[in-house]
C-alpha cells in the first residue's frame, strides 16, 4: 500500500428532527404501524402538491452556517428520477443544480494532526420507505412511513486520505449535527447514513483513480473497516496490473468485506430536472440571521473553553464535550462542585460506565448531577471514604436514591471515631506480632499491610487518614 | 442535437418499457421532430437572461412544522392493488 495513497470522498445523510415530513403534515415519528403516518401527498397520489416544511429549511440553514457554507439566497429543488416501490412518485424530491448551501469546511484532527476537510454542498432531500422482500412468495411489503421524511445530505470534498479520517469527520460532523439539535446522529436506527467513495492513487500523483462508491455503512467500526478493506483491495488489484471498476459496492458485515451490486450500475441515469411542483426556495436575510444567532457553542469550540477554563486533558475535554448532553452533565455538576478535575474523573469512570451499562443518554441519567456533587461533598467532610462513595454510585444510579440516604440506609458512614479506631488498630497490632517486629526493625512498607487490614475488618468504612495516623502513633 | 434509436432504447429502458423495435423507430422520429420545432427557441439570443425554473412568480410558501392527519390508512391502502392491512403488496423486488 505503501507506494498508493487513499482518496475518500463521504457522503452523509441526515434525518432532520422536525415533527413533520417535508413536503406534508405526516408525523415523522418512528416506530409505528406500517403506513400510519402517510397521506395523499407522501403516497404520491396524482393531483397533490408538496409544500415546504420551515423548520426543515430552518435545520438545513443552520448545519449549513455551522460548517462554514455558504447559503444560497436562492436554490432549487429537483426531480432524481428512479423506480423502486419504496419511492412512489418514480422521483425524489432532492436539489441538484442549485443546493441550499456550499463551500463549507469542517476541521478534524487524528493522532494529534489538524486537517481541514472541504465541504462541498448540503442539500435538502426526502428520504424514501422501507420494503421487506418475501422469501417465499413473489410478493414486496412496502411501508412509506419514512417516505418524505426530511433528509439534509452533506457531501464533502475528496479531502479524506484514510480510513481514521473518514471516521474523524464522521464524529465531528454527527457531533455537530446533535449540537444543534436537528438530528438525533442515531447510525443504527439510519437517522445518521454514510456513503463513501474510496479510490487509489500512486503516491503524489495529481489524477485521481477509478472509485468505488461503498454503502452499508452503519457504524462508525463498519465505516473503518470497510474504508481499509477497500483501499487494499485496489490496491490488489493495481499491483496485478488490473484495472479498479466504478461501481457501487456493499459492505459485508459478517465478512467484513465488500461486495460488487452488479448490474445496478445503468440505473445511475437520474435525469435530474427542476421539480415545477415547488417554487425556488429564497432564503430571506432575517431568516438566515435568525439562524446564525440560535447556533450553540459547538463541540469544537466546547472542547477548547473545557480545556483552557477548567484544566482539562485534552482527551477528557474530547471525551466530555463529544456528546452535547454529557457536556452539559459536566458543567452543571462542577457549578455545584467546583473541582472540575474530579468532576471529570467521576463522569469519565463511574457515571459512562452505569451509563452504558444501561444504554441511557446523560440527560436521562438517574445520577443526577446534584447526587455526583452531593456524593463529592461526602468524601471531602469525611463522611464517607472515596471507596465507599465508589461502591455506592451505582445504587444511586439504580434507586434514584440520594448518596445521603443510601449512606444512612446502609450504615456506611466513614468511621472517623478515634476510640472506636483505636480498638480496632490494637487488635491488629495485637494478632501479627511477627510483622509488627518487622516494622519496627525498618520495614516501613508493612504500614500497607496494617491499613488494609484495619480496612478489612471495619469493611472499608475506616477512615483512611486517621486509621494511619493511629498505627503510626503505635508503633513509634 | 438528435435522438438514436438507441438513445430512444435506453431512455424505454429507463422507464421499465420494452418497446416492438419498429415502435422504437417511431418514437426516435417523434422525439427528433419535438427537438427540432423546440429548436425554434434556441435561434433567441439569451445570453445574459437567468435561467427560468418556474413561470409561477409568488415566493417561497411554507408550511409551519405541524402534524395533521386527514385520511386514514384504511382509505390510503384501499388505492392499492394489492393489500393486507398494513403494507402495499407488489411484486417482489430483489433489493
């Protein structure tokens, strides 16, 4: 591979967030019945007519201004010809002459190097329904639930050059996306998509090679292994003297392979023409202004302020702000504990490790920030040693209960009692003499030896501090 | 510019038809004799003159982000040929 180099090229779809679909008032709520939420208009039924959702421009305006693009005060939508039974007009709505928006850039960095990436368009689409094929009948079930759901797709420059790139851009564009809150970046449920188009070139040569356009990609690890799969694979095929074919190729999960769609290759002929069911969309100056002002401090600029504002390594910032909500969790948390260290530490340990545990999002967190600031507050009085609060975290998380209770419930308040320490100390000291000598003669190390026992026999509830001070005092 | 009997193939061939080859011939002929009376248009200079998209002059009309529910899916899946409650039947596609 060494004597090629990777030219990739992504294009992304997302599902806008809105209530409705584009062109009609259908719920786009996931999940329904089969053909509940359709109409006239979605079911292409002849004599309708689309009409433009807002909000949907709104979303698509906004991802627009996020990425740097240029916003077209006028674009145009038009008509992507293709059967499928999923698509019941014979055409999508898409925009392909005049896009919404262009030029834009997004900024990544992998293994600690910055590279801009070019952004050149983001249009509006709808998306298609779903078919389930019969196995045993000649028969296709078609639901147009998802027919007319709004789509924006994002197709950026061939500026990506490996398999860690692609992914890079994936997560700073989904993160964006989630950001401003106009798309839930959900891969497996497809609200996030991602086609990409890979080819090979002899290092620094200008000309780009034969591509190939790589779909079913619906986890970032899929989006990478078969990134890496293909580019080996031409360049397999480069070595022998072959030639790469332009073609559309699935990715095969189980093989982690991909695999030529052939024959489909014809119907690439989608004689695009202005659709005369929509006027040009004209994008007014207050609505773009309205727009650039409703845009949130994004995950880039977040993850910079967490780590010059609040000390943070840059891998906890990248972690912490990735996930718009989880940021959130952080700095409502060290507004009531203002040690942003151990905040971070807490949230990137304990609170992702029940979070996953029960696929929750952090907004939905039963360990509310103020339990994580309340259980902190706990360590630092005394009232509980760190272990303890480890132990109990996730029966915060589980009960909803606060730390206090469930410290009172259990008994586990931190034994800081020095008559009731001492007893215990003694009888330590008392029951290993051989190592008491030990000590004395200048094994200092043993001090572990005595505390963990000392731990042990008062079920870690000791305090740690007073629990040393006191062997100390005893053995001198 | 002019349509081949191939281009008049291809284009049958897009939209799932499969023409008798004379009726290809025929359609070749009839798409020739549009492009040559739209070939009238084209002696206009309109170098300079924005392309139009729509002859319909109003702006941009929106709709505001509110669900409605007119029909139910019942009357929708009662235009189908084929049905069974839930889905449209059609021939099995090989997706």
């Amino acid at each position: 591979m060494s004597a090629y180099e990777a030219v990739i090229g992504l294009e992304v779809h997302a599902q806008l967030r809105t209530r409705t679909k584009i062109f009609c008032s259908c719920s786009t709520e996931f999940g329904r019945e089969p053909n509940s939420n359709v109409c006239p208009v979605c079911t292409g039924m002849p004599g309708v007519l689309p009409v433009l959702n807002r909000r949907a421009v709104e979303y698509a305006v906004k991802m627009g201004l996020a990425v740097d693009c240029t916003v077209n005060p006028r674009s145009v939508f038009a008509r992507k010809n293709y059967f499928y039974p999923d698509l019941p007009k014979a055409y999508q709505i898409s925009q392909y002459e005049l896009p919404l928006a262009e030029h834009g850039r997004l900024r990544i960095a992998t293994n600690g190097d910055e590279k801009t990436i070019g952004i050149t368009r983001i249009h509006m689409e709808e998306d298609a329904g779903k078919s389930i094929h019969s196995a045993t009948e000649n028969k296709s079930f078609v639901d147009l639930n998802r027919t007319g759901v709004p789509l924006i797709e994002i197709v950026s420059e061939p500026d990506l050059r490996s398999a860690d790139e692609a992914v890079a851009y994936l997560k700073a564009l989904r993160a964006i996306l989630v950001y401003l809150e106009i798309c839930d970046g959900n891969m497996e449920e497809g609200s996030f998509r991602c086609d990409a188009n890979v080819s090979i070139r002899p290092k620094g040569a200008l000309e780009l090679g034969t591509r190939a356009e790589l779909k079913n990609l619906n986890s970032f690890r899929h989006v990478h292994k078969a990134i890496e799969y293909e580019i080996s694979r031409q360049a397999v095929l480069l070595v022998d003297g072959e030639k790469v074919t332009q073609e559309t190729r699935l990715f095969d999960v189980d093989k982690g392979i991909t695999v030529s769609m052939r024959g489909k290759e014809e119907a690439h002929d989608y004689r695009y023409f202005p659709d005369p069911d929509l006027v040009p969309l004209l994008i007014a100056p207050e609505l773009l202004a309205d727009m650039g002002r409703s845009i949130p401090e994004l995950p880039q600029a977040r993850e910079a302020r967490f780590i010059t504002e609040y000390g943070l390594p840059e891998a906890a910032a990248q972690t912490l702000t990735a996930e718009k909500d989880l940021a959130d969790y952080f700095e409502a948390a060290t507004r009531l504990y203002p040690e942003p260290q151990k905040v971070s530490n807490w949230i990137l340990s304990d609170l992702l490790r029940e979070l996953n545990q029960a696929k929750t999002a952090a907004v939905d967190s039963p360990l509310t920030p103020e339990h994580l600031a309340e259980l902190l507050g706990m360590i630092d009085s005394g009232q509980i040693s760190s272990r303890i609060a480890k132990q109990i975290f996730p029966d915060v998380f589980t009960t909803k209960a606060s730390p206090q209770e469930i410290v009172e419930r259990k008994g586990l308040a931190q034994i800081s009692d020095t008559g009731t320490l001492e007893a215990v100390v003694d009888s330590i000291l008392t029951a290993n003499p051989k190592e008491v000598e030990a000590f004395k003669s200048g094994k200092t190390k043993l001090m572990g030896f005595f505390v963990g026992q000392v731990m042990r026999q008062t079920k870690g509830q000791a305090n740690p501090d007073l629990v040393n001070k006191l062997i100390m005092e005893k053995l001198q | 510019m002019s349509i081949s009997t191939d281009d008049a193939a291809k284009v049958a061939g897009l939209a799932r038809l499969n023409p008798a080859p004379e009726k290809i011939t025929q359609f070749a002929d009839q798409f020739n004799d549009i492009l040559d009376y739209m070939q009238k248009l084209n002696e206009l200079d309109t170098s300079g003159i924005e392309p139009l998209y729509t002859p319909v002059t109003h702006e941009t009309v929106f709709r505001d982000d509110e669900v409605l529910k007119e029909y139910s899916r019942e009357e929708l899946l009662g235009n189908a040929p084929e049905t069974d409650g839930n889905y449209f039947i059609v021939p099995r596609i090989v997706g």
